[in-house]
C-alpha cells in the first residue's frame, strides 16, 4: 500500500525480492504524477490496483529517475506521458534493443554492460522475458524542468551523483521533500562487486564496500545544497533527513 507522507505525498515502499524500488506519488489540484515506473507491466498493473485501493488518484504522469531496469521497465504499460532526463532516454532507447535470452545476458554481464544482480533480478521478475518491452519517454528534458502539477510543482533536476550519471531528482518544494532515485547510491555498475543469488542476503555487506567516488558526490552535493528540503527518500531504504543524507556518504 502506498503510505502518507503529506496531503501532496504518498510512498509505495521497496519490495527488494525483485528489486522494486520506492514509488513516488504526488498528487496536485489538476494532475498528478507517479515518480518511478515500476519494474513490469505486472508490476504496473499491482501500482494500479493499490491506489484504487487506497482511494487515491491515478497518475497523468509518470518519471522515471534513470535507465536502470527496476525503475524503468514498467513505463510501457502506462498509458500516460511519460517523462525521463536526456542522459536516460538515450540508454533506454539503446536497451530497448536488447535481447533478453540467457546468452545475450550472459554476454552483457562479461562486456560490463549490465549486472549479474540485475540479470537475477530480471529473471526472477519476469517469469518469460518475452514480456520484457523497453521505451523511451514522451517528454525529454536536458538539465531541469518543471511540472505544475497544479498547487504543488515538481522540479526534475539532472543530479547525477554517485550512482548513474545519469540521474534526475524530483524536488517538491512546497513539500520541502525529494525523490532522490538511486542518485545517492553506490555505483553498482561501474565498481566490481560480488553478487550470488544463492546468498543474496549478502548484498548489502557486498555493495557497502564499494567506495563512493568523492569528485562525484561533491558535485551531487553541490546541486543538492542550492535546494530547500527538509525530507528525502532515496529509491529503496526509508525516508531520512537532508543531515541523514550528507552524513551517510563517509567522505
Ligand atoms: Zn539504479
């Protein structure tokens, strides 16, 4: 279910044995938009369901905060504009190219295009992966933009950050709140890590050691320091305070 942060704000959590991350909702006076995209057109069809369950709104717009699977692999289903950065759209249009048999995954794994932990999580979500459909967005930006969702606007901003340099935040001013995605996370594409399915409670000990590039979280935090919030969520742990946030990098 999708829980109360605001009047303006509602947080479907992380299910992580698929690896979906949070879903943002914000809901203003004339639209509303969803933050994330879910993983699938399953997973897209369990998003609906849930806000008529909880008597919310259904969005007129869905963002996704960069190219990555879990965020990203359920914008087809939704039969709504969709909204992603520039850096991410070109990805998404490069992966909707891909072939999804275990060969051609195996051989993006050792060519460092994608991850044995994305790879898992894929499968496991996608019980026949021609079901699998990438697209781009409706509506590209290049470094900000601004929806006015109508008492309420969403500022999407090119963060980049440590995670994907590709990604974009959703800052809700009038909330003094942000949907960070995965900017603040570690690099899990760009470092070498360990991942086994067989002892996948390893994962936050494996990803903890991966060290955060200092230049790019600087930077991140430059941006981050030029907006007003008080609340923030990244895209699968719990909402935590802007002190939280700097103070978890260790730089
Ligand atoms: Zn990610």
């Amino acid at each position: 279910m999708f829980n109360k942060f605001s009047d303006r704000i509602y947080i479907q959590p992380p299910e992580h044995f698929t690896d979906r991350p949070n879903v943002g909702l914000v809901i203003g006076d004339k639209y509303t938009l969803m933050f994330e995209a879910g993983n699938s057109a399953a997973n897209v069809e369990l998003l609906k369901g849930r806000l008529l369950a909880d008597s919310l709104p259904q969005p007129d717009f869905v963002a996704v905060s960069h190219w990555h699977w879990d965020h990203s692999f359920g914008m087809h289903a939704w039969d709504v504009p969709t909204i992603a950065g520039e850096e991410t759209n070109r990805e998404l249009l490069k992966i909707a190219g891909w072939k999804w048999d275990d060969e051609s995954m195996d051989k993006r794994v050792e060519k460092g295009e994608d991850i044995v932990f994305c790879n898992e999580m894929v499968k496991r979500e996608y019980s026949d992966r021609n079901d699998i459909k990438v697209v781009g967005a409706d509506i590209v930006f290049s470094e900000k933009m601004t929806l006015d969702l109508g008492g309420v606007e969403c500022v999407f901003i090119h963060a980049k950050g440590p995670h994907s340099s590709d990604s974009i935040i959703c800052y809700i001013p009038g909330e003094k709140f942000v949907f960070l995605g995965d900017s603040n996370g570690k690099d899990l594409y760009g470092q070498p890590w360990h991942f086994d399915i067989e002892h996948e409670d390893d994962f936050m000990e494996e990803t903890g050691k991966i060290p955060y590039d200092e230049n790019k979280v600087r930077e991140y935090l430059s941006i981050l320091d030029t907006l007003d919030f008080t609340y923030c969520i990244g895209g699968h742990a719990d909402i935590m305070t802007k002190e939280e946030l700097y103070k978890s990098f260790e730089i």
